[in-house]
C-alpha cells in the first residue's frame, strides 16, 4: 500500500516538474526574443558581420554587463564604441577573429579586472 502511494506521489510530482519546466522554458524563449536578438542584430548590423560572429561578439559582451539596450557606432575597423540608456559610454575593439581584445566602460577597463 505504501508503495503504491510512492508510486503516485513519484508520478505526481514528476508531472509537476515537467508542467513547471515548460513554463520556465517558454519564458526563457520569450526572453531571448524580446531582449538578445535585437542585441544581437544592433551588434550585427555595427560590425557588419555574419549572425553567428555577431552573437560571439554581443555574449562577450553581456558577460561584461554591458548593458542590452546600449547603442553601437563604429570609430574605426575594429574599434566601436556605445552608449547606454542613462548616457553612460564605453568602448571596445575586436580582433580580426571577432575576440574582444579590449572593452572600457565608464572609464573602467572592464578586461583587466576580469584577470584578477
């Protein structure tokens, strides 16, 4: 008998899991649509490169807090620089592998404290 309500308890909750797991799913997918593809393509449409050296360039980023809704300008072939939404600027340069070589937001150069 107690096994049996094991059993429906297991069962039960594994419904639970996967319900709740969609849910978290679909926000997630919301999410990417609505905030990182229009990052994505605003870091796109600067460097003038493919999608998928664009997403390389635009999570380097992100890991670095740069803010989503920044704005993107091209100084030169490999140096861009943005503004966020409060005004706040900053810089970065690329290498010809779509790395990140250098990245100064606010004046603060954001690699160099990564290194420590």
């Amino acid at each position: 008998m107690i096994e049996n309500i094991s059993l429906v308890l297991a069962i039960l909750y594994l419904v639970y899991r996967i319900k709740t797991y969609k849910k978290v799913n679909k926000i997630i997918e919301e999410r990417i649509e609505t905030v990182h593809k229009p990052f994505f393509k605003r870091v796109q449409n600067v460097l003038e490169c493919s999608e998928d050296e664009a997403e390389k360039v635009a999570l380097a980023l992100d890991k670095y807090f740069v803010p989503l809704e920044s704005e993107f300008y091209k100084v030169d072939s490999c140096n861009y620089s943005f503004v966020d939404a409060g005004g706040l600027e900053g810089t970065f340069s690329i290498d010809q592998n779509y790395n990140i070589v250098s990245l100064i937001y606010n004046g603060i150069d954001l690699l160099s404290l990564h290194k420590y």
